[in-house]
C-alpha cells in the first residue's frame, strides 16, 4: 500500500503542465466555455482572459529551451485553443 500512497502523492503534486493546465482553464473559464465554480455559470470577462493568455504568453517566452517536449505541447495546445477562443468571442461582440 505505501506504493498506491506515494503515487496518489504524486498526482496531487504541483507541476508545471498542471500549472499550465490551470491557467488555461482560467482562460477558458474567462471566455465563457467553462462553469465559473464560484457561481455555477458561465461568465465572459475578455480583459481577464486576455491578461491570463498573456500571462501564458510570459511563460512561454521565459521558459523556452527549458521544458520538456510533453510540456512545451501542453503550453502550445493551450496557448491556441485560449487564443482562437479569444478571437472569436472578441469578434463577437463588434
């Protein structure tokens, strides 16, 4: 058992691809694709989603030749999906 423990230890863990992934669902969150826990809707706030895609941006740009192949997909594949949301709800509401 103090296996199953120690495993169950490390996927609670912080890392930086659950970091990322959080950020990105912070974004999403913002953009209105996902339920804001808080308030059980969803909500749209594009000056926040778009201070958290930079934020992504920053950690991109300061953390190249640093990650490992698995996180640099991770913050690409988030980076994009953040952004094509962004452009369409920002397109929207022109």
């Amino acid at each position: 058992m103090p296996e199953e423990k120690e495993t169950q230890k490390e996927s609670t863990q912080m890392n930086f691809a659950l970091f990322i992934s959080s950020l990105g669902m912070q974004a999403l969150m913002h953009l209105g694709e996902v339920v804001n826990p808080l308030t059980n809707k969803k909500e749209t706030d594009l000056k926040q989603a778009k201070q958290t895609i930079d934020i992504l941006e920053i950690l991109e740009k300061k953390t190249k030749g640093n990650l490992d192949k698995k996180e640099e997909q991770i913050l690409r594949d988030i980076l994009y999906e953040t952004r094509m949301k962004y452009i369409e709800k920002a397109g929207q509401q022109k």
